[in-house]
C-alpha cells in the first residue's frame, strides 16, 4: 500500500487537533482515514525493527490510542508552520510503536538483545516531545549531509547498513570480515558522534543529565530508518571503497 499521498487541508487539520465545535469529531474522522496508512506504515516499520511480527493490528491500535490521550497531547505538538502533518505524525507512530512493540516483546519474553532502547526512554515526556521538534525540523537532512562529508568509509557503510537498512552488526561483520567486537564498539562511538551533531543542530548544546533520554530517542530514531518514510531524504550514499580491516 503506498503511504505517499497529499496533505490534509490545514483547516481540516487545525478543526481535527484543536477545535471545540460539533464538527471537530467528523474533522478527526476525516485525519484518522487520510493517515492511517502512514500510521499503518509507520508501524510496521517500528514492529519490523524491534522483532515484533505478531498482532500488528493490534500495535496499531495501540498507537492511536496513545496518540489520542489525554485529549491528543501527542498530536497537539504538530505546529502547522514547520512542516506537512504526514511527517511529523508518521515519526510520532513510529515512537508510540516502538515502545508499544518493546513492551509487548518483553511481556513475552522475548530476544531484545538487538533493541537498541528502552520502553523508559520512549515514554518520556520530554522525549515526546523532543520527538516532536525533532519531526518537525530538517535535523535529519542536515545530519546525513554532514554524515556524507565527514564519516569515513566504515562508519558510513555501518550507517547505511546496520541502521538505515537495519541489518545485524554481526552478520555485516562476517560478510566484509571484520572483527564483530569491534564493530559493536565502533557502531556505539558512531551513535554517540551523531548526537553530538543532532544536538547541535537542534541547538541543544547545554543538555542537563535529565535531558539523557531525549537524547537516546533522538539517536534510535534517527538510525532506525525515518528517512525511508515518504519525501525524506536519500540515505546516505555508497561508499566507493568500504574498509576490510579491523577498526
């Protein structure tokens, strides 16, 4: 099913989030059907990263649900003067359905070895609601050009592989061989480069310790592949030489 479609009319949008008159519900009808495929979409891909291939109907819902509480806080965070609201409600499912997904693997005892964040830091409110800004920027445009000027050959084939294309660290070591420690380590100096960069662009310099979690989603979020959705950038590009050695 293709999630690219044109927007919502603002009116509509503005009716939907914040309006108080009887026609606000029907104007909410009318987003719920317009987005819920990028919803749908935006699902998946948090079910896909997290391992989660089951009841994914379910996540869905969830998802809305929580996008709806407490009288649409969440999505009471679009500002129409930054950007479409294809963008920033497909980021704020996506999230919503990482957390939702990591708590359901949890409760089943699932492998989470390969998650790379916690349902804590995705439920934060600050976290929310620096996703939200987040969604609403073009931090994640920026930060993949200066990824592309300024990363070497094996960082940028980590970038590409490990987090856009969401493949294994281990099987990427065995297929260019190199050593599976190492790339971990140098996958973890990799995260922390670029939320050095995301904060700075965000101008988030002078975080406190309770800004941590923040932080962390902005990272999970960037490198779990937001920049597939629709209209977002290209990732990064093919490195022409990508290294063999050991870090």
């Amino acid at each position: 099913m293709s999630t690219h479609r044109e927007e919502l009319d603002a009116d509509v949008i503005q009716e939907a989030l914040w309006g108080q008159s009887p026609g606000s519900g029907r104007a909410f009808a009318r987003l719920y059907r317009h987005y819920e495929a990028l919803v749908r979409y935006s699902v998946a891909r948090a079910a896909h990263r997290t391992g989660h291939f089951h009841r994914v109907d379910e996540l869905r819902q969830d998802v809305w649900a929580r996008m709806l509480a407490k009288d649409r806080k969440l999505l009471r965070y679009y500002k129409p003067e930054s950007g479409p609201m294809g963008s920033f409600i497909a980021r704020i499912a996506y999230q919503q359905g990482l957390h939702a997904a990591i708590r359901e693997r949890r409760k089943s005892g699932g492998d989470m070895r390969q998650v790379d964040v916690s349902p804590e830091w995705l439920e934060d409110e600050g976290a929310s609601q620096f996703i939200a800004d987040f969604a609403q920027s073009d931090v994640y445009r920026k930060l993949m050009e200066r990824a592309n000027a300024e990363l070497d050959d094996l960082d940028r084939l980590v970038l590409r592989e490990v987090h856009l294309n969401q493949r294994r660290c281990s099987d990427l070591a065995l297929e260019c061989g190199l050593n599976v420690q190492a790339l971990y380590k140098r996958n973890e100096r990799l995260k922390k480069r670029l939320v050095a960069w995301g904060e700075q662009l965000l101008g988030r310099a002078n975080r406190s310790e309770d800004d941590m979690s923040a932080s962390t989603v902005l990272v999970v979020l960037l490198l779990a592949g937001l920049g597939a959705q629709p209209s977002a950038p290209h990732a990064v590009a093919d490195s022409s030489h990508q290294e063999r050695t050991n870090p």
